[in-house]
C-alpha cells in the first residue's frame, strides 16, 4: 500500500477541485493541503494521475478527476473543527456552516421521552429525518425509535478527519432519507503515530463545564500492505441549572392586553402594566407546593395551604405570592456522560485486492433530574386495556372530606360539595429522573479491487448495527394507586388507619397523607411510586456491492460509471414496562411495538463530458444518476430517485453548474406502526378568554363544549382561563405513503487568476417535499375545530382529536402522521474564502459563509381548502431568514495558528401564533388581530379605542452576533514528537440573545441556551 502516494492524490483532489470550483463552505486545512499539494504538483507521475483518477467525494461514487460535482459541497476540516474548542460535532457543525441547524441536543430535550443525550443536525430545517448521516460514504444504524436519527457524539472525535456535506437531494446516490442532503463524516485513514489530547472548558459565569480526553493511534504493517487506526474518546458535558444563571431565576407570565393595548406581567396583584411595575414585581408561582394547597376553586371564599408544617387559610388569590417558581427544577443544559472507541484496519491482500474492516462502539449516559411530581385532583393519566386497547383515563379525585388525615379545620370550612380540591408537590416521593444509558455498535467489512486491466473498481462490502436504550424514569406517580391511598378510613380499632378498598389492601395499598411537608411516609412514598422503563433494540443490516469504470470514450474524454445493488434490513424492538405500557401513571404511554423492513435497491450512474478546450467551453459536462428501491411493506411503492446535473466552465476558474433531482424518503416503522404514544407539546386554547358573551375567533364553538357550556351555565361570570397541560401523543398511520422531493440547485463559483487565492460561490436552491409526511401542529387543528367553516362537533375531523376535561381543559391533542400537501424551502448559499501569504509573518486565510432563506412552507388540506403556513423568519421554528459565519486565521511557521471568527442570526418575530394574534387582518366580520381592530375602533371613534398603542414587548427578536478567538501553539519535543498548547475563548462580548418569554431560563438554545462566554483551554501530544 503506497499510503503517501494515496494521501497526496487525496489532498491533491481536495485542495485543487475544493477551490478551483469554490463548494458552499470551504473549511478545509490549508496548512495540512497546501504542502502535499505542492509536492504532487512537482512531482506528478502517470501512477499518481491514476490514482487521482479515482478519487470519489460524496453525493456520487463515480470515479472524478477533480471535485466537479453538480451539487454543492461543502468541507469542515481538521483545523476548524479543533479550533471551535468545542467537544460536539454536531454543536461545531451547527457553529461553523449556516445551512446546518441543531436537532435533537442537550440544551433542547429537557422534556423529550426519548431524545435526551442524543446529538443530531438537521439541514436546511427540513428534519433530522431527512438527513442522512453517513459514517465513511455508509448508512449508519439508527441513536432513536423516533426516526432516522444517528448521533454524532458516539463517534471518536480522533477518528473524524474531516466532514463534508452535500445541501439538496442525494436519494439517487444513497437511497431514502437523503432529501434534504448528506453529511458525510470522513474517517483517518493517513495519520500515524501515537496523540493524546486533553480538553476543558467552563463559563466564566460558571455551569456548563467540559471535560474532553482523546487516545489516537495510527500505523501502517506488513512492509505497508495495512493500515491500523484506533481511536478512543471520553467525553463529559456538566450541564447548566436554573441556580447557575441570575435571567432562569426571573419569573414572568407575560400577556398583551388588547383592552388597554399594552404590555402585561402577572403579579401578586394580578396582571399590570409592564409601564407601572418593576422586574421585581413580575411573578411565575404555581400552587404545588411541597405542604400542599386545599380547597383551591373558585366556589370555596376560604382557601387552605401549608407553610411548612403550619396550616394557613390564606391561599385564595396569593398564590403568586405563597406558590413556587417551577423553572428551578429545569435544567438549561442536561448533563452527559459518553465514551466511544474505534478501530480501522485495511490491508492489501495483493496488487489487485485490498480489504477493509472498521468497527465502533460508544456507550452514552445522560441525566434529568427534574422536579418532583406535581399532581392534583383531576390531573388525568391515560390507560389501555391490556386486551382491547381501547383508551381510557384515571385521576386521582378528590380527597374524601371524611378521610382521617384531614384536619379539622379544613373538613368544617364549609368546601364545596364537602369536595376537598388538592393540589402538591410529592417531595418525599423524590425528584422524577430520567436515565438514559444509550449503546451504539457500527461494523462492516469489506473487499475492493480493480479488473479488466485495471480499468474498472469493484467493491463488495457488509455493515451490522445495533443501537440499544435503556431508559428509567424514576419517581413518577402511579395515579391509581394515588386515588386508592387517598381513599382511606379508620380501621375497626377505630385508631388504625388503613385504605378504605380491601381489594386496595390485598395489594400492599398504603394510606397516604399529603397535608404538611414531610407527612408522606416513606412506606405510602414507596407504594405509589413508579419507575417505568423504556428499553430499545434497533438494527441494521446492508449489503452493498458496485462496479465502476469508464464505459467508452468521447472526444471530450471518457463516460464514467457506476453500476450497483443495495440490500437492506432495518428492525426495532420497543418494550416498555406494564405501567409504562398500559399507563395510570404519570409519565407517558408509551405502548411496546416492534417493526422491521426490507429494501431491495438498485443504482446506477454516468457523468457525460460533453465539450472540453472549445470556445466559450473549457469543459461541458452531465451527470446523471438513478436509484430504485422495493420495499417490503405494501403501503410503499417503488421508490424512484434520479438526479441529472450540468457544469459548464466557460474559462479557467468559471463554473456554472445546475442540478435537478427527485428524491424519496419511505416511512419509517414508527411513522406506520406506533401505536399512540406519549408526547408534550406546547399551545395556546383558542378557548382562552371565553365568556357567555365574548367575540374574539371561536368563541361561538367554544360556548358548545359541554364542559365549558356546563361551567357558563352554572356561572353567568363565568371567564374561562387555559389550563391546557400540553399533551400531545404521537401515533402511528398505516395509510402513509412515500413523500417525495424535487430539488433545484443553480450556482456560479469563481476562482479568478487575477486575484490569486480568492474564491466565491453562489448557489440558488428550492426543494419542495410533496406528500411529505409531517404533523399539523396544534394551533392549527384547534382553529381547524373552532374557528372553519365547517361545523364543530363529530363531523369536523379535527374536533376528534381533541378532548377536555370538566374544567374545560384540553388535555389531549392527538398528533397524527400525514402526507401533507407540500413543504417547500428556497434560499441562497454564498460562500468566500479568500488566502493571503505574509511572507515571513506567516498568512491569512478569509472566510465567509452566508445562507438566505427566502421561503419556508408547509401547505395542507383544511376544512376551508388548502391553507399555507410561512415559517421563515419565526423563533418557535427556528428558522431563520438569514445566517452567516466568517473567519479570519493567522498561520505562522507552522508553530502558530489563531483565529478570530464572527456568527450571525437574523431578526425573527416569536411567533406565527402571536403574529395572527397582533396583527391579522379583519375579516367580514370585522375580527381580527389586536392591533387592527383597535385601528378600526380609532378610525370610527369609538370608546375602545387606545391612541398610541404599546408594541408588543417580546414579539421582535433581535439580530444576534457572537465573535471567538482560539489560539494554537505548536513546539517541537526533544525525542521526535510534538506537543501543541491551545485555548480560547467562545462568545467573547457575552451575547446570549434576547430574553426568550416560554424559553429554558428565559434563553433559546438558537443563542446558546444561557452558557454565554465560554473559556477552553488544553494540550495534545503526540509521538
């Protein structure tokens, strides 16, 4: 194995292709390219073309001279990976390249049932589900039963040499899933000698604190005929509290008051004002309090509550002022804990044969410790029968007023309907944690080669994977054993208090006490506990086998190709424990399923020169790829992708390219066969507000919920407050069909030799996902119920996915899968990098990446016909209307290198919902948002109106900025080796983004999620 002369054709390819034709975002390692690049320049053999010749990049695994590829390409090299100072891959890809967004991560799954401690990225905003992560060009096995989710921290930091990643559609190059794009991480393959790297950080406020060690090895055997690679990673993230961040520890519940059109915050007294009142006085209290609060309703004048272990009678109307702020229980950031190991091996069985075989594992912890279980007389908890499975619910009800721990004052205060309301905080039961311990195994193997001649490759290769979770959630309430120990009575001693159900009794029921802190025992904590489990099994079988090589040839050179077959298998195993399974507890259904499919696929192909050294035309050439696949499953048909593609270079330097591709992404075993299943997800009631005579949208069809209609009817004054408790379960739908995307690419990338070491690409982009499976969000299946045309009740689909309880409550909107009309997203990439040589003071490197998105959409089917949602712009989904990343690197003797970079975000609103709130238009009945109407009451004079209308307060966010500087210091060891110093400082100005109303501790994790400036420092060796 000629393993200099490979990596030299390698970074040959990267250096010269990467650069002459500019891809999205060049990140790539000038002082690790530049040299060898030279060296092969000065030294070019007929060998060394050939291997050039071969080179393959991702999107394609046809054989290229350079990387000429139709689709953009962007590269995050060695260098700018180490100098983010960060221990995330998926955090430094969302840092340094604007078309990536976060997925699933630590500072945003805090209330996630089963993405805590995974680590994805989501391109363009389309979905981690349509983005495919490969590991080395492969398919990798599933970190989540949710979808195709593959978490980068369960791979080596060490064994990562550099990512490149394709934005658009790549389903014809490697299968489903690829709609949005590919990231493709790429593996050492070249380095050798023995490094080890140790890394820490924290905030300078404190809390967020890192720790990172990585163990790599690399060397080739057997006269050079192998390579051996190994690579280890431990790596611990801390995770940031409530107690850690002075902006977590403001209470707000904020509203805007149409009334007298200014800006609000509940109080003690109520809402004010935020013109009258101070910070100070803002106030987030809720009554699950550890002593527990009695007798809370609106009918009872005397309201109870324990301070303590000292009964009150205060409570009604000081809950702001006795309750407590629920947020200290929220972590900002969850802390994680994961190890992963990796080994490479490939090796020459002859001149001809060469054998690969790479294999990793990674075992991950994370932590949540939450609050303990607030809980309360109608807090409802769903259940299945075991046998039919039809839906059910339990609560735990009112505390009897003859129960025998009830004290005295309280049982003759006189309660309504001798109903003794509760709610509490269970403290002794323990703080609810979720543990979740995730494994992850990757394998294949492989045999590759050349024949006829030595002028077509062939590669065969097999891939295992398997990815377990074993979560426990711990501390949670089982709500029928609750309603059983509150039920209780003396005994026949008359002294001995016992649960009043002898069946209750006969199960080890223990009466339980809940007034006062402390009055739980722990034998009553014990017997309504639950500690429910999720365990996971997923995994992956692929077998893949190709050929590649030059058809014929043309006058403008050879036809390239590519033929190949694809088999794949994917299973997953759901089991869940009973009171997990059938529920009655606090925590969520989540009901045992299990799944699997199998793919047949079939690839092909060819890249056309058409013209080359013509005028107007150095070079002319298509590309065009198909990919078919049969999947076992009937609802799925053949699933068709194929890309075609056009770069013409009409001079040295030029190059305009275009691309069209169709591509397909099936559903997943849980889009089609998930029962429902547990979920929260936050929104707004329509309801909000409702009296016998209000106006405002829906309000007619509210008046006709029979739980509202029942508490109007009892109460003329009756105003209905949201007490929504965000509940969402997912479920499954058999009736899906495969989406469909057609992408659209157009771009220009210069490299002019008038201005040498400077490079721009722009790139136009439209991807529109037709029948893409997807949920309708909450707001908008509740104004589909209320506030449509069609009537509310049984006949209106949407009303059926909504239940509330007497209060008038929702507390379930059920959350179905659907091919959904379209979802479209259209933008720009610009990308520039730009090198400078200093001469004796070393050199520069310039680079800039910006990404404009001029459209974000979701079109679907309503009951009024088809209704378009715009996105961009809009802070809840997180997408912004533009973003862009810029560096500048000072290199120096190939001792120094620092770096100063720049991100921006844009300026969005909050939300759609407060977008329609504050500013819809009238419609023929002269409703609308606030801000018209009140222009409306102006213009006609009436007394409603309010001159000089207060703007809503938190409804702009503003434009962000954050600036880093990390410097790298590298010095020669006596004894052949090297040792390199290096810190930094992320988040320089401290910048963490606007006071976010609903976010984590007043942060959003698009700013940071509240870690603010981070300061890192440590050292690697190597031998």
């Amino acid at each position: 194995m000629n393993k200099k002369l490979i990596t030299i054709a390698i970074q040959t390819a990267i250096m010269g292709g990467a650069l002459s034709l500019a891809p999205q975002s060049y990140a790539a390692d000038d002082k690790e390219i530049e040299k060898p690049t030279l060296e092969a320049a000065a030294t070019e053999t007929a060998d060394e073309q050939k291997i050039q010749e071969k080179i393959t990049v991702t999107g394609s695994r046809l054989r290229r001279d350079s990387f000429s590829v139709a689709t953009p390409l962007a590269i995050l090299g060695r260098d700018s990976i180490e100098d983010t100072g960060l221990g995330s891959l998926s955090e430094i890809l969302v840092e340094e390249l604007p078309q990536i967004s976060e997925g699933s991560s630590n500072s945003n799954s805090q209330s996630s049932v089963q993405n805590t401690g995974l680590s994805t990225i989501d391109l363009r905003d389309l979905g981690t589900n349509r983005t495919l992560t490969l590991i080395d060009g492969r398919r990798t096995v599933s970190n989540s039963y949710s979808g195709n989710y593959v978490s980068l921290s369960t791979i080596p930091s060490g064994m990562v040499k550099r990512v490149e990643v394709i934005t658009g559609g790549a389903s014809a190059a490697y299968g489903s899933d690829a709609v949005a794009g590919v990231v493709n991480i790429i593996t050492q393959d070249s380095k050798e000698g023995l490094s080890f790297k140790a890394r820490g950080g924290e905030s300078t406020e404190g809390g967020a604190k890192e720790f990172t060690l990585d163990l790599d090895y690399g060397t080739d055997f057997a006269d050079g005929r192998g390579y051996m690679y190994f690579s280890t990673t431990y790596d611990k993230q801390y995770g940031l509290s409530y107690w850690d961040r002075d902006r977590a520890q403001q209470e707000n519940v904020y509203r805007y008051d149409d009334g007298e059109m200014c800006n609000q915050m509940l109080t003690e007294q109520g809402y004010q004002c935020m013109r009258d009142i101070t910070e100070a006085d803002w106030r987030d209290r809720s009554d699950g309090i550890n002593g527990g609060v009695f007798g809370e309703s609106s009918r009872n004048d005397t309201q109870f509550w324990y301070d303590g272990q000292t009964l009150r009678n205060d409570w009604k109307g000081n809950e702001e002022k006795y309750g407590i702020h629920t947020d200290q229980f929220v972590m900002l950031k969850v802390p994680d804990e994961a190890i992963s190991t990796a080994i490479k091996v490939n090796f020459d069985l002859n001149d001809d044969i060469q054998s690969y075989f790479q294999v990793q594992y990674s075992e991950n912890r994370s932590i949540n410790n939450k609050s303990p279980e607030d809980e309360y007389e109608s807090a409802y908890a769903l259940t299945l029968d075991p046998e039919t499975g039809e839906p059910g619910r339990v609560r735990p009800g009112y505390i009897p007023i003859d129960n025998p721990y009830v004290p005295e004052e309280i049982a003759n205060s006189g309660l309504y309907k001798d109903r003794i309301y509760w709610d509490r905080r269970f403290a002794e039961v323990g703080n609810v944690t979720t543990d979740n311990t995730r494994t992850t195994l990757r394998s294949w193997a492989g045999l590759q080669g050349t024949m006829f001649d030595d002028d077509w490759d062939w590669d065969v290769s097999v891939g295992y994977g398997k990815s377990t979770q074993e979560q426990t959630r711990y501390n949670e309430l089982n709500t029928i054993k609750v309603a059983n120990a509150l039920d209780a009575e003396y005994a026949a001693d008359g002294t001995t208090i016992q649960c009043a159900s002898e069946e209750a009794r006969a199960d080890g029921c223990v009466p339980l006490n809940l007034f006062g802190e402390g009055s739980i025992t722990t034998e009553a904590a014990n017997y309504i506990r639950s500690n429910p489990t999720i365990s996971t099994d997923i995994e992956q079988l692929n077998l893949v086998g190709y050929v590649a090589g030059d058809l014929f040839e043309m006058p403008a050179g050879n036809v390239a190709s590519v033929f190949g077959v694809e088999y794949r298998k994917d299973s997953q195993d759901l089991r869940t424990s009973e009171e997990q399974q059938y529920g009655g507890i606090t925590f969520n259904v989540v009901p045992s399923f299990s799944g699997e499919v199998d793919v047949w696929e079939a690839f092909a192909e060819v890249s056309v020169p058409l013209l080359r050294d013509v005028t107007a035309a150095k070079s002319l050439s298509a590309e065009l790829s198909v990919r078919v696949a049969d999947y076992s499953w009937s609802g799925t048909g053949l699933v068709e992708s194929y890309k075609t593609g056009l770069m013409w270079e009409p001079a040295e330097g030029y190059l305009i390219r275009g691309n069209y591709s169709r591509a397909q992404r099936a559903p997943t075993i849980t889009d089609l066969e998930s029962p429902p299943r547990g979920d929260y997800d936050s929104f707004d009631d329509i309801c909000d507000g409702v009296t016998a005579t209000s106006t405002k949208a829906g309000h007619d069809n509210c008046r006709l919920e029979p739980s509202i209609a029942a508490l109007i009817a009892e109460d003329p004054n009756f105003e209905y407050e949201d007490g929504n408790n965000s509940y969402s379960p997912n479920t499954g739908n058999p009736d899906l069909k495969e989406e469909t995307a057609d992408t659209y690419t157009f771009g220009v990338t210069m490299s002019p030799s008038f201005l040498e070491g400077f490079n721009l690409a722009v790139d136009y982009y439209d991807i529109a996902v037709s029948d893409a499976i997807a949920q309708i969000d909450n707001a908008d299946i509740i104004d589909q119920c209320y506030n449509s045309s069609t009537a509310w009740g049984a006949s209106n689909s949407f009303c059926n996915d909504i239940t509330r309880n007497d209060e008038g409550d929702i507390i379930e909107i059920l959350q179905r899968s659907y091919n959904v009309d379209e979802l479209r997203t259209r933008g720009l990439d610009i990308a520039a990098v730009y090198s400078y040589d200093l001469d004796s003071y070393g050199s520069l490197k310039f680079k800039a990446d910006y990404t404009h998105v001029y459209e974000y959409s979701k079109t679907f089917e309503t009951n009024d016909g088809q209704q378009v949602n715009e996105y961009s712009g809009d802070l809840d989904n997180g997408i912004f209307e533009d973003k862009a990343s810029a560096s500048v690197t000072w290199y120096y003797d190939d001792s120094w290198r620092v770096r100063w970079s720049t991100k921006f975000k844009g300026s969005l609103i909050s939300s759609l919902d407060e977008q329609k709130d504050y500013y819809a238009p009238l419609d023929e009945d002269g409703v609308g948002g606030y801000f018209p109407m009140n222009d409306a009451a102006c213009a006609k004079g009436e007394d409603t109106c309010i001159d000089n209308p207060e703007a809503p307060e938190f409804y702009n966010i503003s434009a962000y900025f954050r600036h880093d500087i990390s410097i790298s210091y590298t010095m020669d060891l006596a004894k052949s080796g090297e040792i390199r110093f290096f810190g930094g400082l992320n988040n320089i100005f401290d910048n963490q983004g606007d006071f976010i109303i609903g976010g984590k501790g007043n942060y959003s994790s698009k700013y940071g999620g509240g870690k603010g400036r981070f300061a890192y420092a440590g050292a690697e060796f190597k031998f």
